[in-house]
C-alpha cells in the first residue's frame, strides 16, 4: 500500500519557498501529484507560467495568490485553482509563515518568465 510518512520525505527549497512531496508517481500515484508548500513571512513569490491546472488550500496563515494579473488574499480553508497555461505567483506578505497544500496531475511543469522550464522534483 502507497503510503508516505512525512518523516520520510525530503523537502526541496526554491525561491523562498519550501516544497514537500506528498503524492507523486515515485510513491504509486500514476495521476495525481500533492505537496506542501510553506512560505517564509514577508516572501514575493516568483512569477511563472503554470503548463497544467494547479489547485490551492491554504491550511495556515495567509497568501495572495495572482493568476493572470488577478490578485486574491486567501486565509486558512481557503482554495483558489489556476487554469493550465496561465501566470501565477503566490506570496506571503503577511509576518507569519503560511503553509499551502497543492495539487496538480502528473506531468505538471512550469516556466519562469524567462523561458526556462521547471521540471519540479516534488511532482516526479
């Protein structure tokens, strides 16, 4: 039985930014992938290109969330989904962390806005 055991998992740090996986397809999951995200107090987040949906819940504190040049404040139970191809950025400008919990299909990769793609190990 697929099950991860948040002991186990090694986090990876990008952009002010904390990403743990979850469910992704080196543990069984031929579908769906899911991490953590925390990010740190007073963090702007980077703008990139999303190339499949992603879906948001912030389980503490709070972030703005941006997709296509339309920002949202989201608190605690809140969710927000990005479609495919378009240009998000979270931050957290609050002075406490926040910690998100996210989903996306497998294959999910990004883009910076310079052209360079993200293939994020936390989906593989």
């Amino acid at each position: 039985m697929p099950v991860v055991h948040a002991a186990d998992v090694q986090s990876h740090e990008m952009h002010g930014a904390r990403f743990t996986p979850l469910i992704r397809p080196a543990v069984g999951s031929s579908e769906l992938c899911v991490w953590r995200l925390e990010i740190a107090p007073g963090t702007e987040g980077v703008a990139h290109r999303i190339h499949r949906e992603e879906g948001f819940v912030v389980l503490a504190g709070s972030i703005t969330l941006t997709i296509q040049g339309e920002s949202a404040r989201l608190a605690a139970g809140d969710a927000g989904v990005a479609p495919a191809d378009s240009v998000i950025r979270l931050d957290n400008p609050s002075d406490r962390p926040a910690e998100v919990l996210v989903t996306a299909p497998v294959g999910f990769t990004g883009e910076l806005l310079d052209g360079t793609v993200v293939n994020p190990p936390w989906v593989n």
